[in-house]
C-alpha cells in the first residue's frame, strides 16, 4: 500500500463544518480525532471508527464522507461519535500495524500502546447503541462483515443486499478461517473467548454495545466504490436503529 498522508487527512478533518472536532490524543506528532454530532443526552450515541488498520483506506475515507455530509435527519434518534482514523501511523506508512508493529485491533489488554489508551479513555463507563467498525481486506474478492448482538434483530443479511448492487459480495463458505454465510461471519463463542479481553471489537461488544459489526471491502475495487458500500451498510444500521425502527 502507497503511504498517503495524514496531513491531509487532518486538513480534512479541520475542515468539516457543523460537527465538534476534539483531539483523543497524539501518537508521535500524529493527533488522533474524535467527531461528534448531535448532544441530546436523551438520545444513545453510536460509535463509528476507520483506519485501525493503516493500510485500509476505504474506512477513513468513508468516515470523514459521513461527516462531511452530515448526519442529517439521523440526529432526530442518535448522536454520532466518530474516529476517522485511529492508527494515523500506520494510515502515513501505509502499515496493517501502528508504529510499535503491534495490530491495535487485538491489543486492547496492553498498556503500552497509545492508540488503545485512546479507545480505552474513550469509551470507559459508556454504552453505545450501536458500534461500527469500517475495515479493508486486501485479499477478498468481495464485501462482507461481521455482525455481533444480543437482544435484536441482527441486520447482516439485509447489509448484503444493499450493498451487492454497488460491490461485488464474498460469499465463500469460509472467510478469515471463520464460517461464513452470504458474507457474513458471527463469530463462534470459542472464537469470542480466544479473543476476549484481546479484541476491541470483542470487549466494545462485552462492555460497551449490544450490536457491533465491522465491514470488509474488497481493496482492489475503486476506492469510491468502497466508500459507497461502507456507508451504505451504515445506513443499513442507523436505520434499524432509529426510534421509528422500533
Ligand atoms: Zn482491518
């Protein structure tokens, strides 16, 4: 993966409007970004990330194009909290990896390292209504994504098939060693207990959400078509998530 540069990505984020920008913290000279929208204390807040992984573009891309855009009619039922990127030295290296060499996304028991400090501060004592996780996989042929919740309908299926007119869907029996169903894996309880305590999606899904999926485009289609299918899954879910869903 080309390096790309994060100055610009910060640019991009000191220039969006109507939304509130906040620094979570610095890796290096890297400033780590929160965006939020909406403060009604009523209403439940999601969580959107991008960019665990350094070299997965799409999920920045597809972060800073809903904030850009805007949340819109969505704040009637949901306040948005977002991080465009979370591992800025790996997105400027063009890494999997942060800087440490260390994958965030399964780190979160360490103390050692800045990124997961910030996940940690961040969502301490605090519940979502929803989690997600955009996410790049260099190797599949299509879209797919993982889907955890417990007291729901779970909204996979209905992800899929909006998202198959604008990219093409993985729908192989096994993806990333896991089961898989029409592209979508639910991870299995040993695999949920390998990676307890390890996994950020696994201990926002423990601790802090009844419902977290992460998606995975495939990294060879266009980048505007990987952006265009990560935030049509997220319409997907906000909409099941809106008081009128319910
Ligand atoms: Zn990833």
């Amino acid at each position: 993966m080309a390096e790309q540069s994060y100055e610009e990505l910060v640019e991009r984020v000191r220039a969006l409007s109507g939304v509130r920008v906040r620094e979570l913290g610095q890796v290096g000279e890297y400033p780590i970004f929160a965006v939020e929208q909406g403060n009604d204390p009523q209403r439940p807040t999601a969580l959107i990330t991008g960019g665990t992984h350094g070299d997965e573009p799409a999920g920045p891309a597809a972060v800073l194009e809903f904030c850009r855009q805007g949340a819109g009619a969505w704040l009637e039922g949901l306040n948005f909290l977002a991080i465009p990127c979370l591992n800025p030295h790996g997105y400027a290296h063009g890494t999997r990896h942060n800087g440490q060499d260390v994958d965030i996304n399964w780190a979160y028991k360490r103390d050692d390292v800045p990124e997961v400090q910030v996940v940690r501060q961040l969502v301490a004592d605090r519940r979502f209504a929803f989690v997600m996780d955009f996410h790049e996989d260099w190797e599949s042929p299509g879209f797919y994504l993982y889907e955890l919740y417990r007291n729901r309908v779970p909204v996979g299926a209905q992800i899929m098939e909006r998202v198959s007119p604008i990219c093409p869907l993985n729908t192989q029996p096994v993806i990333e060693g896991q089961r898989a169903r029409g592209g979508i894996i639910i991870p299995t309880a040993e695999k949920h207990e390998e990676l307890r305590g390890e996994g950020i999606p696994v201990v926002l899904f423990d601790h802090h959400t009844d419902h977290l999926v992460v998606t995975e485009t495939p990294t060879a289609l266009s980048l505007e078509k990987r952006v265009q299918a990560q935030l049509t899954a997220l319409e997907v879910v906000v909409e099941a998530h809106l008081p009128s869903a319910q």
